[in-house]
C-alpha cells in the first residue's frame, strides 16, 4: 500500500484506458448496491415485514402495541395480502448476481489488456466497448422489464460484449506469450 500512497499515484493522474476501466467497474458496483436495496425492498420490506421473514412474527407480536380496529378476515382469503411480481424479483435475483460478477471479470480482463502496450487511444476504446456492452447486457432484463419492449438489445449487447471480450482474452493471450509490444523477442 505503501507504494500506491505516494506522489504521482493519485487516481485523476491514471491514464485514461485505466480510468474507463476503473469507471465502468464503479458504476457497475454503484448498481449492485442499488440492486441490494431493491431486493430488500422487494422481499422484506418495512419492520413487520424484517420481523415476519427473519423471525416469523409480526412487529405488534413483539411489544409494540398495534394501533386502530382490527379486521377478521375469513380464513383463506388472500385478498388482503398483496401481490408480490414474482417476474421483477426473478430479473432482480439475475441482476444483483451478475452485476457484480461481470464486474469483477470485467476488471481483470480489461487491466490485463492495457497491459499489452497498445496506444492509449486504441486500448481504451477496446476497453469501453467491453465495459459498456457488458454493462448494456447485464442491465437489458431490467430495461427490457420497465419498458416492455428493447427485446433487441439482449442480443445486441450480448454480441457486442462477445466479440469485444473475445478481442480483450485473445490479444491478451497473443500479447504474453509473443511479447508483442514490448521489444522483447
């Protein structure tokens, strides 16, 4: 750490393929925590609802005095209880789980890449590309759910993050092992 804390390693000073990469890893962690609070949002909910999934009573149950009437309902009308979009949590469940994967992966591979030696220009744009298509493909269920339509950007985004990968994994390869752009032979 020691190292990373001196002059000349502040982030603002990174070159920018770094700070592509380093930006589209953030916003997709900024996602995941989104995603997080959504899920809790979703599937718990407010004090009753933590104390009926975590503990299976209700928060009157446990000491805090319920106020106002009650009202008996006869047993097995669920007319009361409300509907919870099971498709939403299914596309939610895919999101959180990949968002942070894909980031992570997404990391790896795009700082193995400029490490290669490529031109800043080139190597960032590669990096963008990759960055955004994986960001654009993990993201599609969600938007494809709110808007009801954008069915072409599943396989779109996914081609995009295929070949853009693929071109990241095989230069890379290529680069290490025939020492491409780095004077050695």
């Amino acid at each position: 750490m020691k190292v990373f804390t001196g002059n000349g390693y502040h982030v603002a000073s990174l070159p920018l393929p770094v700070k592509c990469v380093y930006t589209l890893f953030l916003i997709c962690i900024a996602l995941g925590i989104w995603s997080s609070v959504e899920i809790h949002r979703v599937r718990v909910g407010d004090a009753d609802g933590v104390a009926a999934r975590y503990v299976g009573e209700s928060a009157a149950s446990n000491g805090v005095a319920a106020s106002g009437p009650s009202i008996e309902l006869p047993f097995g009308d669920d007319s009361a209880t409300p509907e919870i979009d099971l498709e939403w949590t299914w596309i939610l469940d895919l999101f959180h789980q990949h968002i942070f994967s894909i980031a992570v992966v997404y990391l790896i591979l795009a700082h193995l890449f400029v490490l290669t030696g490529l031109p800043p220009a080139f190597s960032g744009g590669i990096v963008f590309i990759a960055g955004a298509a994986a960001l654009a493909h993990t993201a599609a269920p969600l938007l494809i759910h709110w808007s009801g339509g954008l069915l072409w950007l599943m396989p779109v985004s996914g081609a995009a993050m295929a070949i853009s990968w693929s071109v990241i994994v095989l230069w890379t390869l290529w680069a290490m092992w025939l020492a491409l752009g780095s004077g050695q032979e």
